[in-house]
C-alpha cells in the first residue's frame, strides 16, 4: 500500500499516480512501513487543548461552590419568607411554646410586655388542644410589608375554628440578605393604655418600672400619667407614693379604661410630717402677720400656682392684727398647741383636718372708776384648719388652705 504524502490517501501497491489528487507516487517514498499499516489516532481538533490536573481541581471548586451558593439562597429564602413565620408561629402556639411565639411577635414601642408576661397571658386564654390544622395566605390585597394569613383548627368536641393573623416585614435583614417578617401582636394588646399615679410616685406594672419614657404629655395637676402597650388581661401595679404606704393592686384592661392609683394610705412617718406642716403653716402665717412680715415670708409653704392665689387672704389677716396708736385692742402674742389631725388620700392630694387650741396674749384700753389705761389680758379658745397637699418633686406644699380666725374680744 502506497500513502500519498500530498494528501495522505491510501493506494494499492501497484498504482503509480495518487487516485485521490493525482500526485505522481515515489517508487519508495510512498510505500508505508509495515508497522505504520495500523490506523493512525485522530489529533484532538486544533484550538481544544487537554486540562491539567490543577485545572480540572479548580473546576470541580467553581461547581461546588456554585452549588452551595444556590443552596444557601434557596434555604435563605425559604427560612425566612413570610409564609414559614405565619406557620413556625401557628406551631409553636399549638404545642404551647410560648418562648418561641413570643419571639415570632413584632410589639410596638414603649410596651410592658416581658415574655413572662405573654406566657401567663397565653396560659389563660389558650384554647383546649388541638389535633389538625392548616395555615394559609388569605385571599385579598397584599403589599410589601405584610401577608395576612388564617389557620383553621380543629378542637376534639367543639369543632373548627379560624384564626387571622398578619406577617409584617421588618426594618432590619437577615444575613445581610433576606427580609425579616414578625407576626403583628395587634390583636393581642391594648396599646396607649393610661396609667395614673400620684405624682412622684415610682410606679411599676408587671415588675416593670414606668420611667420617663412611658410618661404621657398631658398631665394633671397632682398626678403623673403614663402610656403603655400591655397585653390584654389582668396585670399587677405597685406604686410608692412619698410619705405613704406602698400601693399593691391589679387591674384588667378589659375591664378598665384605665388604672389609676387612688386608695392610699399615709405611713406613719408621713402622718407626722403632714402634721407638722399644717401646725408650721398656721403658726407661721399667724407670727409673721403679728408682725408685719412681707408675704414672701410665709409664700414658700406653697405651691407654684397655689401661692398667688392666698397673697390676699395673708394681707388680710396682717392688716387686721396689726398695732396702731389708739387701737382699743392689741394683738402681742399667740400660741398654738394641742394640735389633732385626721388625713384623707386621694389620687395625687392629702387634705388633712386639724382642730387645736390658742393662748393669746393682748392688751386693751380701759377706763372707769377714775382711772384709765391699758390692761394685759390673757385669751383662751380653740380654732379649726384645713388644708390640701400636693407633691412639688421634692415634698408636699400646700395647694389650699383654710387659715382660722381668732378673737380676743
């Protein structure tokens, strides 16, 4: 057999032109050696060349790693959309995991809502087991930011029910990546419900203190009054009030519209202090009108808005205790004492009733029998008071008062 160099066809032996291009055959040349008689291997097509052992590793990594990433995002996705909330949290509220509810729970801003408290909650208002159910978006308008959803239940002996709930996107991301979506715990709060106690008091609803920023804007005079977001049902309140007994109640904001704190009862020591302001207010107003005192002397038992109002009732009293030259009677001294008080409390303000006893001392003009002049005398009587008190931040001041008059003659 003869192989054409020119373009590599096979001849037989005897041919003496190639019968593929016609190119003359060398005699020898042409002829293929006997171990080149077997079929020759095709080349690999020109421009596909071979991959190296490295090469072939670093593909293998590329694929890996493109799998894995293509995993992560589906279970990403899958974890976190809002359809596996609404049914992790319908879950956990049929096997009674309240931890894990209340983690699935968005509240809203300045709330008392602990996770003890939602347990207790939840302990009370559970309904009996449950043995099927099926979780599914509601047919209606959907947005961006929340997925309504219902699960029906079955209850063994009462029958189906359904539940509504909603899925809302959060601020915040998962990973960096995915959208985080909370169950809305509207349905299951009274949110903005006020809370009023005296003022000054340190207040606390479920073991949680009412600070500064529960504290509402409208405020009344004698009283501090928060806002807060509570679960629905019944819920504890402590509040210590300056110069009174601790305050323990409950109350239900199914029931409430609001949980003030007004059945108060004055600690000893506050029994005594109240006391001694009543007896300084009444000695002192009496003393410094002897006197002749400025106002400004007695304006400080006050407080801010009261002390205005009682300038006149002071400079009355002044006026008619005052000594002149040819006065018929003269006021010198007068002494209180003896004092008894009784103390009401009601929301922010004490009234407290003192009755006590005076001795005074004046003298007065006489004349008769050739003589005349001035006599020394001594009075006895007894006088009544009454005043309220409100807590100014620091101690109580008077709010009203009402100062006795005494007569000598």
């Amino acid at each position: 057999m003869r192989i054409c160099h020119e373009c590599g066809a096979k001849n037989s032996d005897g041919a003496r032109f190639c019968q593929h291009c016609g190119r003359k055959l060398d005699t020898d040349g042409d002829r293929m050696p006997a171990e080149q008689t077997a079929p020759r291997r095709k080349s690999a097509p020109q421009g596909i060349g071979r991959l190296s052992l490295l090469q072939m590793i670093a593909l293998g990594e590329a694929v890996c790693l493109a799998v894995v990433i293509a995993a992560f995002f589906v279970t990403g996705f899958t974890k976190y959309n809002p359809r596996t909330v609404a049914e992790k949290y319908f879950s956990a509220y049929v096997s009674k995991d309240w931890s894990a509810m209340y983690d699935l729970l968005e509240f809203p801003e300045g709330n008392i809502m602990q996770e003890e408290q939602f347990a207790d909650v939840m302990e009370r208002t559970r309904t009996s087991d449950i043995t099927s159910y099926t979780v599914k978006e509601t047919d209606g308008e959907r947005s961006d930011i929340s997925r309504n959803f219902e699960a029906e239940y079955s209850v063994p002996g009462q029958g189906t029910f359904k539940l509504r709930f909603t899925a809302v996107r959060q601020s915040s991301k998962a990973l960096f990546l995915f959208d985080v979506w909370k169950i809305s715990a509207a349905g299951m709060i009274t949110d903005d419900y006020p809370v009023v106690v005296p003022a000054g008091a340190k207040a606390a609803v479920d073991g949680v203190e009412l600070t500064e920023k529960y504290k509402a804007e409208d405020q009344e005079k004698g009283t501090d009054t928060y806002r807060i977001s509570v679960f629905n049902g019944v819920h504890s309140i402590e509040a210590a009030v300056p110069w009174c007994e601790v305050y323990e109640g409950e109350f239900d904001t199914s029931l409430d519209s609001s949980a003030a704190v007004t059945e108060l009862t004055l600690s000893e020591n506050g029994e005594k202090a109240l006391q001694a302001k009543m007896e300084e207010a009444l000695e002192k107003f009496y003393t410094s009108a002897v006197s002749g005192e400025d106002y400004s002397e007695v304006s400080g038992l006050f407080t801010g808005s009261a002390a205005p109002e009682y300038k006149a009732v002071y400079d009355d009293l002044k006026e008619s205790l005052a000594s002149e030259s040819g006065d018929y009677y003269t006021m010198n001294q007068i002494i209180f004492d003896n004092f008894r008080c009784t103390f009401n409390v009601e929301s922010g303000l004490i009234t407290g009733e003192m009755e006590c006893e005076y001795t005074m001392d004046y003298t007065y003009e006489y004349s008769g029998f050739g003589s005349s002049g001035r006599q020394s005398e001594t009075s006895k009587g007894s006088a009544y008071m009454r005043a309220a008190f409100l807590y100014d931040g620091t101690t109580y001041k008077i709010q009203e008062i009402s100062i006795p008059t005494v007569w000598w003659y």
